[in-house]
C-alpha cells in the first residue's frame, strides 16, 4: 500500500465538504466506425489493466483521519463496474453529446472502488462513436491523465503501448529518516522564509474578494457543456508575431470572452472582477506516465478591461511572466514538500475547515494541457478529436479545459446550468478572440 500526498489528500478532502462535485478530471474521444461490441472493448480493456496498476487500486481512509489516506489493491475489483454503455438520442449531432457530456460531469464516483470509469457512446452521426474516459484528481492531473488515454491506445508502430505506473515506492529506512530531520532541520528557517514570501501574494489573492460579478456565487447540481476550436497553425502565427506563448495566447481569447459577455449581462469589465485559477504542472516529461498529482497554481486577474486585442494579449503574457520569475511555483511546491511532515489529522481538519468558508476571490478556472501531436487510434478505430472537460465546485461557475491534438487546440468549457445560460457565448468568444488576433498577426506582418 502506498499513501496520498498532501495535494491528493485535500482533494479528498474538498469532495467531502463540497456536495455538487465529483472532482475528476475527463476526455471524451471522437472516433470512427461502428462500435466495437461489448466483448471486443471489454477484452482489449482488461489488456490494458495489466500496464495501469492504479485502476486496480482504491482509497481506503483512516479513522477521523488520524493518518494519511492509502491506496490498497481492491479485493472486490470488477471491470465492469468501470465499464458503462449509452447511446444519444436521434439526429447524435453535438449538441446531444455535449448535453450527455455536462450530466456525466455531474456524477460522483464511486469511492468504494477505483475511482475511474469509462464511457462508450453509441449512435453519434456520421459513423462515430465516443469514449468518454473520467478519473479523480487523486489519480491524475492533466499530463498524466493524458498520458492514461494513452496508455490505453494502440501503439505507434514498432513500438509498444506506453506504461502508465504508480512511481516507484518509497523506502526510508531509520537512518534516511534521521539524515533528511536533520537536513530539514537547517534548511527548514530559510525555506520557509522564501515560502512565505513567495507564497503571501497568492494567498492574499485566494482570500481578498474580488469586485462582484456573476461570475462568483452558489452553484447548482447541473452543469452545462460548450466547445470551442481553433488550430495550431493560427496560434502559431500569433505566436510568431507577438513573441508570446500557446498559453498566453489561450487566456488572452479567454479575457476576451468573458469580457463579451459581461458585456452581453449588462456588466462593466473592469480590472477588478476575473480572477483566475490557473493550475501550473509541476511534472517532467519522464514523469508522464506515473498516475498522481502534481500541480501548482497561479491567480492573475484577466486583463478583460483592456479593449484592444493585442494589448489585452501583452497583459496577459506580462502578468505570467511575472509569476515565473517570481518564485511562487517553486514555492508552493515546497509548501507541498514541507506539508508531507505534517500530522496529517492536523492537514485534513484544516483543510475540511477551509472549505466550508465560501471563496469570493476567483472566478473561473483554465486549464492547458500539451496533448498528443500524432494521430492516435484505439482498437483500430482513429480518434478524430478529444474534448476536454472539469467539473466546477467551490463557487466556480465556470472551468475552461484547454487540450491540443493533432493540429487543433480545442476549449472545453463547463458551467453551472442555472447561472450560466449563455455558455455558449464564452465559446463563441474564445473563437472571435483568436479570430480577432490572427487578423492583427497578418496586418502586422503585412
């Protein structure tokens, strides 16, 4: 049995105290042909269980969580408890699957066993099927979650499918323990004083509330779902241009959605009323594989009172760069690392206690995650596209998941179904956005 970290435990932690969530993080997979029959998708998953120890293994807490949650072999391990079929409703264009996609996103997994499940959709048109794929943050952040749908793929030719793994165990013996007490005990003073001062500015961003918007209040159980695609290919001439990154360019299209249609709810976008979640991954590449969590975060303000497009872009690329060079990713990192030596009762009651104060500081949550560049395909059928999606919780209205593949970037945006009816603008606006600064790229460069 291994443990969970401090981030995955208070995961943990935030479902409890948050009703509406089933904090997993999904993919939805397009792929042609007809659907495999049930044996055929069932034989070729239980191939795949073999190179994913994780999807054996379930959560088995402590007593009033005296010690740190566990993972532990399921006794009872059932694949099809996993496994689950639907089929659209006629014509199974996208607007039925995006409604299929919003309920799924608002069911909780089970914790009694592993906690991820998989979804084939029937009847989608033009000769498609879909596979929708979820799983808990305790398993996977975004790169590794990927790095699971991967796994799960047919492997390039003359190579084999790749291993998703736990990581290797941890063995400390006596005297490791002492040496790294004792290690800790002389860089401890000085790291916690670059902790704290790196990590002030976010905390004071997480707990100040930000001017009122209707983008911030109480969510609802229901959630709806919205798509938004560009290319890379005209993110990269935006690139070129501007000299900023895929990332920038994303949130600045984002800025100017949400600027859009606060516009559209009657509301002034003013400097004071985005702030937003901005999980920052913290793996290397020879990481991918391994099924955990490993994430930082940021919470810039966007820019949406800005009206020019590339100026709203410029603002976006200053304040991320001035978060890397600022120190607060390595901070919280270490925050995570000094946190693994805390009682662990004293972690979880503090956190149980931060949830029930309601956030008025952040608005919405974006998050980008580098997918696959070559074409993928699963048991013989080609994935056409993968939509990304997150539950929102805590206040949260709204959660853009942003997923490149092949040659596209696609937004996959979640909202709460009562608060957020027009939806549909902030996809319509992230495409105008970017359609807005490619048109400037190819002024400037003439």
């Amino acid at each position: 049995m291994t443990g969970l970290g401090p981030l995955d435990s208070g995961f943990m932690e935030l479902e409890d105290t948050d009703r509406h969530i089933s904090l997993g993080i999904a993919a939805v997979a397009i792929l042609a042909g007809p659907v495999p029959t049930r044996e055929q998708f069932t034989a070729a998953m239980t191939s795949g269980l073999d190179r994913n120890i994780r999807l054996r293994q379930r959560v088995r807490r402590a007593t009033l969580d005296l010690t740190a949650p566990v993972w532990e072999d399921d006794p009872n391990f059932d694949l099809a408890h996993h496994l689950r079929w639907t089929a659209l409703p006629a014509p199974g264009d996208e607007a039925a699957l995006r409604e299929l996609i919003a309920t799924e996103l608002e069911e909780r997994l089970d914790r009694d066993h592993p906690l991820w499940q998989c979804v084939v959709v029937e009847h989608l048109t033009d000769n498609r099927w879909a596979l929708m794929i979820k799983a808990h943050h305790t398993m996977v952040d975004g790169i590794s979650g990927i790095g699971l749908f991967e796994s799960f793929c047919d492997p390039e030719s003359g190579t084999s499918a790749p291993r998703a793994s736990t990581g290797p165990p941890r063995r400390i013996s006596v005297f490791g323990l002492a040496a790294h007490g004792i290690r800790l005990s002389i860089a401890a003073p000085r790291l916690a004083v670059d902790t704290a001062r790196a990590l002030i500015p976010v905390v004071y961003a997480a707990v100040t509330p930000t001017a009122e918007t209707s983008f911030n209040g109480p969510i609802g159980r229901q959630r709806r779902y919205a798509v938004a695609r560009t290319s890379l290919a005209d993110i990269g001439e935006i690139r070129a241009a501007f000299a900023v990154t895929v990332n920038d360019v994303a949130l600045a299209a984002i800025a100017s959605a949400y600027r859009t249609v606060l516009h559209k709810r009657g509301e002034e976008p003013t400097a004071d009323k985005i702030r937003i979640l901005i999980p920052v991954s913290m793996r290397h590449e020879d990481a991918k594989y391994v099924l955990d969590n490993r994430v930082s975060a940021m919470l810039p303000y966007l820019p949406i009172e800005v009206s020019d497009p590339v100026e709203r872009l410029d603002a976006v690329h200053e304040r991320m760069s001035r978060h890397r060079s600022s120190g607060s990713a390595e901070a919280e990192k270490s925050l995570l690392s000094m946190a693994g030596w805390v009682p662990f009762a004293l972690i979880a009651w503090t956190l149980r206690l931060a949830m029930h104060y309601p956030q008025h500081g952040v608005s919405a949550l974006a998050t980008n995650v580098p997918g696959p560049r070559r074409r993928l395909s699963l048991q013989g059928h080609e994935i056409l596209e993968i939509l990304p999606c997150i539950p929102i919780a805590m206040r949260l209205r709204t959660t853009i998941a942003i997923l490149s593949y092949t040659d596209q970037l696609t937004f996959g945006i979640t909202g709460d179904y009562d608060t957020t009816p027009d939806i549909d603008l902030i996809a319509e606006g992230i495409e105008h956005g970017i359609a807005e600064l490619l048109e400037r790229a190819r002024m400037q460069r003439g």
